[in-house]
C-alpha cells in the first residue's frame, strides 16, 4: 500500500514537472532535430575516388588492327581501362599524345600533352560509386618550331572534366600557389555535381 502511494506521488511530481517546465521540453525538442537530420543525410550523395594507372596499359587495337597499322606505318595507341563503361585512350602523333575517353562511340578530349607524358595515373571522381567526372594532370609547353608541346613546361595543372551528362564540369586548378590542388580539384567536382539543376 505504502509503495503504491509513494509511486502516485513520484509520478504526479513528474507529470507536474514536465508541465511546468518549458526548458524541458525545449530541451527534449532541441536533441531531437540532430536526429531527424541524422536521418535526412543517409539519403545525401557520398564523393569518392578511383583510380586509373596509366603505367601498365595494353593497346588499344585488335591483333589485326596491329598488323594493319604496322604495315601502314601508323602508330598504335594505348588503351587503359577505365571506369563506367570508360576508358582513357592516348593517340600518337610524331612529336605529341592526344589523351581522350572513350566510351562505344562517345569520345571526350583531354587534350595533347609530349610524346613523352609525364602522367601515372587519372582520378575519377565519384557520386553515390558512379563517375561523372575525371581529374587528370596536364602540362603546358612553351612550344617550338616542330611541336605545339615542345620545348620548356611552362605550367602545370589539374584538368576536371565531366563525363556524359555532365559534359558543363570543365575547370582547371593551377598546381603552382594552390594548397592541396588534388583537394581543390575535387571539391570543385563535387560542387559542380551539387549545383547542377539549381
């Protein structure tokens, strides 16, 4: 009997308290927002990265292509395997390499660099694990009589360009004066992505 009459008296104390105080229930209102805001952000695009290394790649031709190619005297071009359905193509010329994506019968330019490229690796950038966007080193060439990319380097950056359906993603990040340009290029990418449709 004492126990339940004590019980009504705590629990009258608690009904009463919770009226009375507002800080209470502001505070209980307050820790709740984090919650729902937790939950709102599982449905948010998550940015990641891979990479494509353009140290070990094959050719970019058949066997017969090959054969064709070294009677004509043309040059076969690398092939390295890329990501969604892409794959980064280099072109020779006789002083240069053209670099491209490409995909079936899409092709994106990520244009000339020497014949002698200086570049090990590309970085595509990535939306929920899909690709919309590809982050490559490029150089500049202070030119010469024979090649658009010879003589000195004069400058050095990040390419990020978007692939198909992002083909409005074209910016540059200069290397040189950038804190942490491989950051800077992607928080670029990932922006770019963000402000599509608004």
């Amino acid at each position: 009997m004492r126990i339940a009459a004590l019980l009504a008296t705590i629990m009258l104390a608690v009904v009463s308290l919770g009226v009375s105080n507002n800080t209470s229930i502001t505070s209980a209102r307050e820790f709740a927002t984090p919650i729902a805001f937790a939950g709102s952000a599982q449905g948010a695009t998550r940015f990641s990265s891979a990479h494509t290394a353009l140290t070990k790649c094959g050719s970019g031709m058949t066997k017969k292509e090959e054969k064709e190619a070294e009677e004509h005297g043309s040059d076969i071009p690398t092939r390295c395997k890329g990501r969604g359905g892409y794959d980064v193509f280099i072109y020779y010329t006789a002083c240069s390499s053209n670099f491209s994506l490409e995909k079936g019968e899409e092709s994106i330019s990520l244009g000339i660099q020497e014949l002698n490229w200086k570049q090990k690796t590309v970085e595509w950038r990535m939306a929920n694990a899909k690709p919309f966007a590809i982050i490559m080193r490029v150089y500049d060439y202070a030119g010469n009589e024979e090649c658009v990319t010879g003589g000195k380097i004069t400058g050095e950056s990040l390419l990020i360009r978007g692939l198909k359906g992002y083909e409005d993603i074209d910016e540059r990040v200069k290397v040189k004066g950038t804190p942490n340009p491989n950051l800077k290029a992607r928080e670029l990418a990932d922006k770019a992505f963000q402000n599509r449709g608004r």
